[in-house]
C-alpha cells in the first residue's frame, strides 16, 4: 500500500477478501435492512443554515486543494455470499448468490479509467451466475458496463412474485437471462434477454395487485414447439430523475409486452414468418363460393407455419355466409341449373342461345308479364306502321340487351335462397379452411376447432361493391 497525504493519493496493489457475506432483506413495509442502518439526523432551520455555510466555505477550500485520488490495483474475492429475502411477499420470497469467485482490476478513481470484473457464482447453489464487464464506481460520474448470465434458475423460486403481480403460482420450468447494462452519465441502457424453460403455471393466487391480462394466452403465444419462451426487454431511464425505479421501468416494458401480444395477436404470430402477412386474422371468399383462391391459401400457408411454432395455440373458425353478399349468385346459379346452362358467376359471359332461354324461362315464370310485353310489342309494331323510323340494329341490340338485363334482374329477386341453403354455404366455407390447415399445411387436427355456422353477419364483414364476405378467425390458447 502507497499512502501520500500531500499527495491526497492512495494505491493498493491488492485487497484480498475471504468469504465475504452480505444479507439483504426487504422488510414487511418494502424498506431494507441495509436503510435501517443509516442514521437520519434531524435537523433544525437554523442548524441547517450553519451547515449551509459551512458548506460552502468547505466547498471552496476544496475546490482549491489537490483532489483525493485512489488506485486498487486488484480485487480478489473468494468463496463470497449473498442472501436476498423479500418479506413484503406472502409466502416470502429467498434466493442467494454462492461461492463467488473472481476478481476486479484496474480500479481507479480517474475519470477515464474502467476497472474490469470477472466474477463467476452460482444462485441457490446449481444454477451458474457469471458477472463481466468495466466498472469505475470511484470516478465522480459512475460508469458501469456489465454484463450478467444467469443459466437454469428454477422459475418456483419466484412463485412469490409470479402470484402477486400474475395472479398465478408457478408449478415447473427454469428461467435464463442475459443482462447488459450500460451506465454513462446518468443515463441507464439495459437489454434483459430472457429464456424461460418449460414455464408452467400452477394454481391460482389471489392477489390484488395481479393483472387482468390473460397471462396464459401470453405465455402460449411466446411458447415454441421446445416449450421455450424467449424475449427482450430493452430498459432506458434517467437516475437523477427522482421517479425513476427500475423495478417499475421493468414491470411497465413487460406490461407493454405482453399488452402489444393481446391486442394484436394475429400481428405478434405473423412475425414468426417471413413475408407480408398482417392479414392472418381473416379468409375472404366470394360470392357464392368456398373456394380458396391463390391469395388467401398463401395466407393460410403462413398461418399455418406459425402455429406449428406455437403448438399452445389453436384456431377457431365460424363459417359465415350473407344475403347482402350470396344471395344474388345463388339464386342465379339456381336458375343456370334449372335450365341445365353450365355453371358460371354473373359476370360470366352467356351466349344468345342461352340469353334466350333465359328470357324464356323469366317470360315463363309470370304469365301476367308475358301478356304485358305481348301487349307492348303490339303498341309499338302499330306505331311503327304509323311511320315510325325502323329501329337500327344497334338500337335493337340495345332493346334485347335490356330485356335480357329486366328479366334476370326480376327472376333472381324472385328466386329464394332459403336459410339453410345460406348455412350450408357457410359450413363449407369453414370445413375448406380447415381442410386446407390440416390436409395441405399440416396443423394438427387439434389445432383447428369448427364453431357453429351462422348466416347473421356483422356489417363491416360484407363488401358489396366487391361481392366478397370476410370470415375473421379467432386465436386461443390451450
């Protein structure tokens, strides 16, 4: 050891320390141990106006004198402990840090140095704990660049915490993290890489302080198919700010976790596959049809690629169908099948040979129609023979074009669709999305579950203008 008081400088080459111990207990009333042993001094106005000044003069003799420096060549820890206790939690919460072994080097109180630490431990006796990084705690603006790895924590150590803020007790799984923090000037930088092994909740916990988010729903959206959660939380704050608490900064970036997952669960699957798919939540089909066009089988090929990520998760699906939206298709292809014409949608194209049939069967249907349009193509020969213009072949064209139009437009408003016609649209519709999951992309049959069909559909659901029918899917955890 080198001391010089003219100097105000002092250099270790090593400080060696056996076994070191250090309990932590947070009390009932969320205060520690550690506060209990500082003394508050009370103080009066006077007194601290004589303080204050003292203070100052102080201040300004020191400003003037050398500044105190110190340089610790070398740390060495052996064998060191540490016990945490939380009594504020009901059951109370332990854990501890054991046979700490390591070193810190290079620690200086000059501005610009940066001590590095090697420390390696491991918490409730089996699980590895390894410390590394650059520290300079000595400096007047603290500098800390650590990181942490923390490897196969059992997750029932943590029940405590897990049934007061989840609402859930923790019944098997084992918990990893990765910490890096970064503290320059005040300013906190922390990345939490967080693996959760097999996590599996156990009872219910009754707690006032849990969140009504559905955990569980959570937790299956985060799960692989190893049964491995893996996630970040990135952690910024200010620690001169007098609000600032890490543990809120921690709770509020695992809220916003899980809050973005629920709200937009569909959005949080589709990132597990590659390509533009932020419509998984939703198959559109046609009028009239339970065919999956090219667009909508590529969707589900992507659903289907996540949920086999998220073997916890299943899909339900409703099968949907809607006057507003089928009605006009079927009745017309009712109608191509009642005069065996081949099978197309209304914006196919018919011959005239099968125009005129059309016309024929629409005359057919309403012989008080037919005696109208007799009656009025008396009227207008007779007038013709009054020395009215032929009409030209455009304009006759024009005349059998609306005929045809007026006819079908009568004969499928007169054409019913009954309800169960409508049902049995929509069950096909649902069995061709879950034929297409199971058969062709291959999820699990006990993935995909069929809700009853129904032919009452919200509004939103229908595009008229596009004659096409929404059918949203809901995603559930098991």
């Amino acid at each position: 050891m080198q001391f010089s008081y003219p100097a105000q400088s002092l250099a270790l080459s090593a400080i060696n320390i056996n076994e070191p111990f250090l309990r932590l207990v947070i009390n009932e009333g969320s205060t520690t141990n550690i506060q209990q042993l500082m003394k508050v001094e009370q103080t009066n106005e006077s007194d601290l106006e004589t303080k204050n000044s003292k203070s100052e003069v102080n201040n300004e003799d020191s400003s003037a004198e050398q500044r105190f420096t110190a340089d610790i060549n070398e740390i060495n820890i052996t064998n060191g402990k540490l016990d945490f206790s939380d009594s504020s939690l009901t059951p109370k919460f332990s854990a501890g840090i054991y046979s700490l072994n390591g070193d810190i080097t290079g620690l200086s109180s000059n501005e610009d140095s940066r001590a590095k630490i090697d420390l390696k431990g491991k918490v409730d006796k089996y699980a590895p704990v390894i410390i590394k990084g650059a520290i300079n705690p000595l400096s007047h603006d603290a500098f800390t660049d650590i990181d942490m790895l923390f490897k196969g924590i059992e997750l029932t150590t943590f029940t405590p915490y897990s049934g007061k803020f989840a609402g859930y007790a923790i019944d098997k799984g084992k918990l990893s993290l990765g910490l890096n923090y970064k503290l320059s000037n005040n300013k906190l930088v922390a990345e939490n890489n967080v693996t959760l092994d097999q996590l599996t909740l156990g009872d219910v916990v009754n707690s006032e302080e849990a969140t009504s988010l559905p955990i569980k729903f959570a937790l299956s959206m985060l799960k692989d198919s190893e049964g491995v959660i893996e996630f970040n939380l990135p952690i910024r704050g200010d620690i001169d700010n007098p609000d600032f608490k890490y543990s809120s900064l921690v709770w509020g970036a695992l809220g916003n976790l899980i809050t973005g997952i629920i709200s937009s669960p569909f959005k949080a699957l589709a990132g597990l596959v590659e390509g533009d798919n932020d419509n998984l939540d939703h198959v559109i089909f046609t009028a009239n049809s339970f065919e999956l066009n090219e667009a909508e089988q590529g969707k589900l090929d992507s659903l289907a690629k996540a949920l086999l990520q998220r073997p916890s998760l299943y899909i339900e699906i409703r099968g949907l169908s809607s006057n507003l939206i089928d009605h006009d298709e079927m009745a017309y292809a009712k109608i191509l099948k009642q005069l065996q014409i081949s099978p197309r949608t209304l914006s196919g194209v018919l011959t005239e040979e099968e125009k005129t049939s059309l016309v024929t069967y629409y005359r057919s249907l309403n012989k008080q129609t037919e005696q109208v349009v007799q009656e009025k193509q008396k009227e207008a020969s007779v007038k013709q023979e009054d020395a009215a213009p032929v009409l030209t072949e455009e304009e006759q064209a024009f005349a059998k074009e609306k005929l045809f139009n007026d006819a079908l437009k009568f004969m499928l408003a007169e054409t019913p669709v009954t309800d169960g016609e409508y049902l049995m649209l929509a069950k096909q519709r649902a069995l061709q999305i879950q034929k297409h999951l199971i058969e062709t992309a291959q999820v699990p049959s006990v993935n995909v579950f069929l809700l009853d069909s129904s032919i009452e559909i919200e509004n939103d659901l229908a595009d008229i203008e596009k004659s096409q029918i929404t059918l949203p899917l809901s995603l559930k955890a098991k």
